[in-house]
C-alpha cells in the first residue's frame, strides 16, 4: 500500500464546494424527490391505468431482518461481506437478500467515514452507477408496451441526426449495447484519477445533449448490429427518447413510473446535486497523498446511464418487482432477458445482465461511479434478490479482491455449501462509469 486509510482525508479546497453548491441550489435539486431518512412505505397504490394495467405492490413495511436465532443462519454472509473491508479493498460494503418479498438478511461492514470512524449503515444510501441503466430501460420497455414507440425504430426517427449512424441504429442496440455509438466516458475528461477532475471537473454540470457531444468526437466503434460494446452514451440517448416521448425529464418518467409506486423511499435520480441525502458511507479515491473523499460529485457526468441513488432493500425491492413481472408486461420482460449473440454481450440483455451461478441463473446489473461499486441480482422468477455496494479502496490485488466479491455473491444467492468461487460479475472495482464485460 502506497497510502494509508487512516491518514488525514484530502477535501474540497472551500472554494470549489461554494460553487458546486451555489450552482446546485440554482438548478433545483432533483435530490429532493427522495426524503432524508428511510421512513415507513405508505400503502400500496395501483399503478396508471395503461395498456397492461399494472398493479404494483409496496415493499414490505417491516423491511427489517430477524434477529437472533435468523440471523445465526446469515453467519457465512456475514463473513463474506467483512472479507471486503477486512484486507482493505474497500473502506465499507454492504449487501442485503430479500425472498419472497420479505427482507431475510442485510448487513454492513467497515466505516461510513474514515475522518470520524463511525460504523457504516445497512440502511445507507450510495451511487448505483450504472444500476441506473436497469431502471431507465424498465421505463421505456414501459413506453413499449403503451405502444409509444417500438423497439425496431430507428434512432433518426426519434432523435434525426443525434450521432452518426442513426438511420441504421434501432432503439433495441441501444438498449443492448449493439449500436456502435462511441463512450463518452473515453474523454480524458472523465478521468477520475486527475488533479484536475479531483479539484473541479467532477463538479461540472452536463445535458444530456453534451454527454451526445463529447461521444461524436469520436469515431463510431463499429457498424450498428455488428458486434457489442458497452457504451454509456447509449443509455444518454434512452434518457432523450423518453424525455422526447413523454415531455419530462428522464428522471420524473422513472420516479412516476417506478420509484413512488414502489415506494423505494431511499432511491432517487438527481440531477445537479452533489450530496447524497440522508446516512451514507463516503466513497475514497486512494492517491499517493492518501484517500481523496469523493463522495460529492456532479451525478449529470452519468445521467441517464448512471446518476440514480438508492439503496440495498430498494434494489431488492425494485429487482423483485421487475423480475416477478409487476413492472413491465410478459412480451416486454420477455425481451429484457433475450441476450445478444454479438461479441462480449452474450450475456447482456436490454438493460439486464444474466450470470449463471451453481443454484441457478440471476438477472441484474453491476454500477461502477467514483467511490462506489454496486452489484444488483434477482433469480428468474423474482422470488430471490441481492444487492451490495461496496467503496472499494485498496484493490492492488484484483484477483483477491474479485475473489472476495465472488465469495460474498456466491454465498449470498447459494449458502454457504457453494463454492465461494462461483462465477459472479465483480462490480467494477475501479472508479469508472462503465460496466465490466460479462
């Protein structure tokens, strides 16, 4: 280890966050559609009345684990999640497993802050990164099915002339990643790791439209339909065609839609504020100079491909919903889970990625954002979810780091009798935007 955790955390110098909240409050704050504290759900609404009438159900109002003699069972789990932050590849980690509904484990491990000490929430909040993405495509698979547009329509139609290609891009290789659109997040100015991004670019507001702009500075990767890659910039131009069809911002469309009828009190999708409401374990860079807290940051440098918050019993919650067929109908989940034959994504769906495991096969999608790592899967039949995040630190060793990840996912969907070794997607133990290949 170059730096220790436990030395002084670099801040802010005080200028930079005067501005970066001045301009926030400016803008509004989308933040403020989720409250500070974790409260009691209400009760359960139906959700609009559209083609496919939906009725959604609350979350569990209990959400909490039982203890003493339940939790004796979880101890594997319990063990796995302090493999994280025992070595140091992380300062915090937390996870939960919901069946049937019902909140069976949640835990946490490590520090919410390494200035103070004090112990890291199961009830805390974090950047999902690119979780985000599941959220945003269950939107407009709901668009889909109310007939609103079709998932063989051509991006020029929708959106004429937005990047290069857009006659030959079809809604579905955006949402599959088969589209060739460049990655925005190439530029340099997404380097998370930079003086420069570290002291002020992380506080710089983009649109949507921007994010579109620094990806047509580059050459598109390949022709549309020919291959696969993950491009964030695909999941900016959803972000565009829902808030085209719809007249809101992408952010409402997925809070009207999913988030209020779910009741997923700690999850929101901000759009300039910098903070993350209510308790939460901060998320480091390490440097030679020691762990930069980067916890604030301008979440519109993702947008619709990454921005959202929330939480380990939302995700759960929201996994739940979408796998068990409450969110979308059958035709449209039905394509959510059919998986390209294209190159890397042969795993990847629209918006959902599988991985195969001893005890079955699991839906979900892993979110890397500066100074957090996040990991969401639901079995199939949406009886069994798993969420966790992790503030990865120290990852030095990325084998034993993936193995400790491998080990806490492993036990947490399998038990204990399973390998630890089962095949599970790290979460992107380093600090970018981008989902690792599956």
């Amino acid at each position: 280890m170059t730096a220790d955790p436990t030395a002084p955390v670099r801040r802010l110098r005080r200028p930079l966050l005067r501005a970066a909240v001045t301009a926030t409050a400016a803008a509004g704050l989308l933040a403020t559609l989720a409250p500070a504290a974790l409260a009691a759900p209400a009760a359960p609404r139906p959700a609009a009345d559209c083609r496919g009438a939906l009725h959604l159900t609350a979350a569990d109002p209990a959400d909490r684990t039982d203890s003493a003699a339940g939790r004796a069972d979880w101890a594997a789990a319990d063990a796995a999640l302090a493999g994280l932050t025992g070595p140091g590849y992380a300062t915090s980690a937390l996870a939960a497993v919901r069946e049937d509904g019902r909140l069976e484990w949640r835990n946490a491990t490590g520090v919410a802050d390494l200035g103070t000490g004090g112990p890291a929430d199961p009830e805390g909040r974090f950047r999902i990164g690119s979780a985000t993405k599941t959220f945003v495509a269950t939107t407009l698979l709901q668009l889909v099915g109310e007939h609103r547009l079709d998932l063989d329509d051509r991006l020029e139609c929708l959106l004429p002339g937005v990047v290069p290609n857009s006659a030959a891009i079809t809604v579905r290789q955006l949402l599959d990643h088969t589209s060739g659109v460049a990655n925005y997040t190439q530029d340099p100015a997404f380097e998370s790791t930079d003086e420069g991004w570290l002291n002020g670019r992380r506080f710089r507001p983009y649109s949507l439209q921007d994010l579109v702009d620094i990806a047509n500075t580059y050459p598109p990767a390949f022709p549309p339909g020919q291959d696969w890659a993950y491009s964030n910039t695909n999941y900016v131009l959803v972000g565009m065609i829902i808030e085209k069809l719809t007249g809101h911002s992408w952010q409402q469309e997925v809070t009207r839609r999913i988030i209020r009828p779910l009741h997923l009190t700690g999850t929101s999708m901000p759009g300039n504020s910098p903070f993350v409401p209510g308790p939460h374990a901060h998320g480091y860079l390490k440097t030679a100079e020691g762990p930069v807290d980067v916890t604030l940051l301008d979440p519109s440098m993702a947008g619709s491909a990454g921005a959202g918050i929330s939480t380990t019993a939302d995700l759960t919650t929201f996994l739940g919903a979408l796998l068990g067929g409450r969110l979308l109908p059958p035709a449209e989940l039905a394509e959510m889970q059919r998986t390209t034959a294209t190159g890397g994504g042969r795993g990847y769906g629209l918006g959902l990625q599988r991985v195969d495991t001893p005890c079955g096969t699991f839906w979900g999608h892993a979110g890397g954002i500066p100074g957090y790592n996040t990991l969401m899967l639901g079995s199939a039949d949406g009886r069994r979810q798993f969420a966790s995040v992790v503030t990865a630190y120290d990852v030095g060793d990325g084998r034993a780091a993936t193995a400790a990840w491998n080990r806490l996912t492993a036990t947490a969907l399998c038990g204990p009798q399973q390998s630890p070794a089962a095949p599970a997607p790290a979460p992107g133990l380093g600090p970018d935007l981008a989902l690792p290949a599956p």
